[in-house]
C-alpha cells in the first residue's frame, strides 16, 4: 500500500530537520527518513553555530527532533532502497514502506575516509582531527601535527599555525619534490617544519595521542594530528534519479541553483549532499532555504492547477 505526503526529507542531520522544520510549520505533509549515521558523530562537541556553540551533536538531533515532531513532522529510522519519478516520486524503504511525494529532499551528506594509519580512526574526533574551524581553539598552543595526503595539505598546515605556532607538517606518502617553491617558503615563514618519511602509526598513552612513529622508527611528540579525510558524497539517490552532477576536487555533487533545486524538478539538495564545505550552521541554513522554497513551488502549482479548472 503505497502512502501520500507532500514531502519526503531523505536524511535526519541539519540540513534535513532544518528542511522539515520549515515545511512542517508550513503545515506540510512531511517524511523525513533518517538512516542514523550523521558524520560528525565521532566528534564530542561542534563548535561555530551561534546560541549553540559547544553542543554535542547528538543533542543537537535530538533536539531537533522534538522540534520537528510539534508541527505534525514524521521522523522514522529507515533507509530509501528505491526511488523513481513520474509527475511525482516514489520512495521505497528497507522496512517494505512505499511512500509517494511531490517533492523529495535530499540531505544525506557524505562520509570521510581516513588514511589506513594504525591508531588513526580511533583517535578522530578527538586528538585526530579535520577542520580548525571546528577543532582548533580546543586544541590550541599544543603540539601539533598535520598528515600530508595530498599537496594540498601544505594549505592545511599553514592554516593550523593560527592556532599553535609548533606545527609540524609530516609528508608521509607526499614527495618532498610534488612541493613547490611557494609551498616551502610559505612553510618557513609561517614556521612549520616539513617532515619527510611515511607514517608508519600513531603512540597513545593513557588514552590520548603522544606521538607519530614514522617508518623508520623515529618519534615524534605530538599531542594533535590534522587529517584532510577523503571526502566520499552520499549522491547515489541524486544520479539515480537523473539530476546532472557535476565534478569537483573534493567528489561529485549536483548542480543546483541558489535554492537547492537540482535540474531534476521537484528534487533538492542540501547539506553535504550539495557540496563539500557545509558545516552544521551552513547545512541548517540549506535546508531552511529549501524547505521555504518547496513550500512555495507546491502553492503556486496548486494556485495554477486551480487557475486552469
């Protein structure tokens, strides 16, 4: 038995309970279908959102799930296992439920993958870490190492330096040579030593980063290490239902205009889903523009349709 709303949300993080958010107290009829993995949930805080500066992700949902749940909002912990698009689109969930909507948001983010460095996936969220933005101040003045993965790492690096001024940019699987002049001297003035030599682990003691070991044994004291995660989109609904994706350094992530409105009518992105760079305050602010916009391409249409009787 197939169900009718006006709008299934695809994904429960910022950009998702933003969207709903929206269209729930624009009294939409409204599904978000939320599959539990939010990306930052290794971290114990997020940190640049302004009235919520310090709170842990997790509250940050579950507050947002009380929120979208007063306005007639269903939240339900599934996953979409099928889709497809006539005048509307059908969305089919791993429980067996099959629901029909007008519009269908996509906020699903995306997923980072870490170097395969021993003690490196246990640590992040915590010493390890990705973005200063959301880590450097928490982190500050210590000893602090940046893992090259790619030469744009040297970027990375000379970032940090505005949060410890003892940054060491260890160039593990990077040639000394894939630098470049202007990468060096930006290195030497900014004060950060260029280590070269693959990492072979990270030390803890006492349940916090002490070290890097290289492979040639040698240890280096730190007590914060910057990786730049391979960033993998979650676009699979989006190519499945046809929207044109366009190709960036950081994955591929649909063309949308300002709204979020992908060259698919009636589908949106927002969030991760849309591009690289949303963090939770950017991703909120996506969804939000999203869900006011769908609320008014579903009354004009409405108005129209009437119009034309």
């Amino acid at each position: 038995m197939t169900e009718n709303v006006e709008v299934v949300v695809v994904g429960g993080g910022a950009a998702g309970l933003s969207a709903a958010l929206v269209l729930g107290r624009a009294r939409r009829r409204t599904l978000v279908v939320d599959a539990g993995e939010p990306r930052n949930a290794p971290s114990a805080h997020m940190q640049g959102y302004l009235s919520r500066d310090g709170m842990s992700p997790a509250e940050f949902l579950a507050v947002g799930r009380e929120e979208i749940a007063r306005y007639g909002v269903e939240l339900v912990r599934d996953r979409v296992v099928e889709a497809a698009r006539d005048e509307d689109f059908t969305v089919v969930l791993a429980s067996g439920r099959t629901v029909r909507a007008r519009q269908l948001v996509v906020a699903t983010g995306l997923k980072d993958e870490l170097p395969p460095v021993p003690g490196l996936a246990g640590r992040f969220g915590r010493d390890v870490v990705h973005c200063p933005y959301c880590h450097g101040w928490e982190v500050r003045d210590r000893p602090t190492g940046v893992l090259a993965t790619s030469p744009l790492s040297v970027h990375q690096a000379l970032m940090v330096t505005q949060w410890s001024k003892d940054v060491r940019l260890f160039l593990h699987q990077v040639s000394e040579s894939e630098l470049t002049d202007e990468d060096l001297r930006r290195l030497a003035v900014a004060g950060v030593a260029v280590v070269p030599g693959e990492v072979a682990e990270l030390v803890v003691a006492e349940d916090r980063l002490t070290g890097i070991r290289l492979a040639d044994r040698t240890v280096h004291d730190r007590e914060v290490l910057y990786v730049a995660p391979r960033a993998v989109p979650q676009n699979e609904l989006l190519v499945r239902l046809g929207a044109e994706m366009r190709e960036t350094p950081f994955g591929s992530y649909p063309v949308i205009d300002e709204r979020g409105l992908t060259t698919v009518p009636g589908l949106w992105a927002a969030g991760n889903a849309s591009g690289f760079a949303e963090q939770v305050v950017n991703a909120a602010g996506r969804g939000y523009r999203a869900g006011a916009a769908i609320n008014g391409e579903l009354l004009f249409a409405d108005l129209d349709a009437a119009v034309r009787v």
